[in-house]
C-alpha cells in the first residue's frame, strides 16, 4: 500500500532576471527598542501605559458630634493661642530689645554729653582763673598809667577850655553884658542900688554901652578893680553878693565836666 505525502509539492520561483527585484518594497524589520508607541494598545485594548490601579475604598463618613466640635475647636484655640504667645514672645523679646537698645544709647548720649560738659566747664573756669590771675598782676601798673592819662587829659581840656574863654573874653562883649544880666537875675527885685566891680577896660565897655543916663536910672555904680579879670564881675547890693567872675564860672563848668568824667577831684590840685 503507498502512502501518498500530505505536503503540497514545492513551488519554485522563477527569476527571470535581477531588475525584476527593483520593483519589490524593502521589508522593515520589527523594532526591538524598549520605547513603547504611544499610540499602541495592549491586549485589554488599553493604551500601552496603562496600568492596574485597584478601586479606592470609600470609607463610611461618620457624622460629627457635639463633643468631637468640641475637641476640635479646643485643639485648635490651643494651637492658635501657643503660636500667638510664641509670636508675641518673640516680637516682644525683639522689640524689647530694640527699645532698651535706643534707651540705654540715648541714656548714653545725655550721660556722655553732661560729663562732656561738666569737664568742659572744668576747664573753663580753670583757664578763667588763669587769665584772671594774669589781668590781676598787670592791673595795677595798668591802672595807674590811665589815672595818668586821665589827669593829663582833663588838665589839657581845662587849659584850651580857659584860652578859648580868654579870647572869647576878649573879642567879645557879649560875655560880660551876659554875666552882669545874670547877676541881676540872682538878686532880689527889690534893691534898690547895685555895685559892680569890674576890670577897667571892662567898665569903659559898659559905660560906652548903656551911657551914663541908663547906669543912673538903675542905680548902678561901677568900680574899677584890675584883679578881677576881663569878662567878669562881682556885683553886690547892701544884703546880697554875686560872683560872676571868670575864675568863678569857669571852675563851676570845669566841676560838672569833672562830674561827668567820673572824677572825684581836680586833677590839676593833685
């Protein structure tokens, strides 16, 4: 008995020539690389990167009572009330710090600056004492040299005072007119008859002035006398005397001007 074989018999391929393989499409080899497509599917028909997460189990929400409110709220006053005291500690360690900083270095500053100028005025009033010590020793021989000068100059005033009255004397009448008219003034009105004694040339000038007539109407009676000098008089009544001499009324301008100096004496009687 023959056994007839179940394989088909072989075909050959017949290549006729090698252009004839130009027209066949190159056959890409599958890829081995471990990057997965992302636009693959695996065989769930999920996408490549998926993967198995298990189901999360709901748990049974258990409804809130007073008390665990409570507790809650508690916990959190405490935790709220800890972090503010925590804070506040720090910000008042800080700012007391800060504030005892700007005390202690103002207390700094006005402590420094009072010794700064108690030491200051220390020597203040050592060089004040100094200085007076050196003014105390040259004082004196200072203050003589000026009393010196002081007398030389009131001397020299009075003796101009008395050349510019001298001319004045002398180139005008004017003088003795005004010391005879204060004269007057000085007496009381009821007297009766006035005596002048005056320089010569003085009486010529007088009677020259007012004529004979006007000295006998007034009662006056004019004597020589060359001691008085020129410009002046004395004129005397039976109760009462005047000296409106040169010497007088000069010594008595010479004593305010002495006055107003602040001298106590004529320095030319020194």
């Amino acid at each position: 008995m023959s056994i007839s074989s179940s394989k088909p018999p072989s075909q050959s391929v017949k290549v006729t020539s090698v252009d004839s393989f130009d027209d066949a499409k190159t056959w890409d080899l599958p890829s081995i690389n471990s990057d997965v497509q992302s636009n693959g599917t695996n065989a769930f028909n999920k996408a490549r990167t998926w993967k198995y997460e298990p189901p999360e189990i709901e748990e049974d929400l258990v409804p809130l009572t007073a008390e665990v409110i409570e507790s809650i709220r508690a916990a959190a006053y405490d935790e709220g009330f800890a972090l503010g005291k925590q804070e506040g500690y720090d910000t008042g360690l800080e700012q007391g710090k800060q504030a005892g900083l700007e005390q202690g270095t103002d207390e700094g500053k006005k402590q420094g600056l009072a010794d700064g100028m108690l030491a200051g005025q220390e020597q203040m009033d050592e060089l004040a004492r100094s200085w007076q010590s050196i003014i105390d020793q040259t004082a004196n021989p200072l203050a003589q040299v000026n009393q010196e000068l002081e007398n030389e100059l009131v001397i020299l005033a009075v003796n101009l005072a008395k050349a510019v009255i001298n001319v004045e004397v002398i180139t005008q009448n004017d003088v003795l007119l005004s010391a005879i008219s204060e004269g007057i003034k000085v007496l009381p009105i009821q007297e009766s008859q006035y005596q002048f004694q005056m320089n010569p040339v003085d009486v010529a000038m007088v009677k020259g002035h007012f004529g004979d007539q006007v000295i006998a109407e007034n009662n006056w009676r004019l004597i020589e006398n060359p001691a008085i000098e020129r410009g002046g008089c004395e004129l005397s009544t039976q109760s009462n005397a005047v000296d409106m001499s040169i010497q007088r009324r000069t010594a008595d301008v010479f004593t305010q001007f002495l006055n107003v100096q602040g001298l106590q004496h004529d320095p030319r009687n020194s």
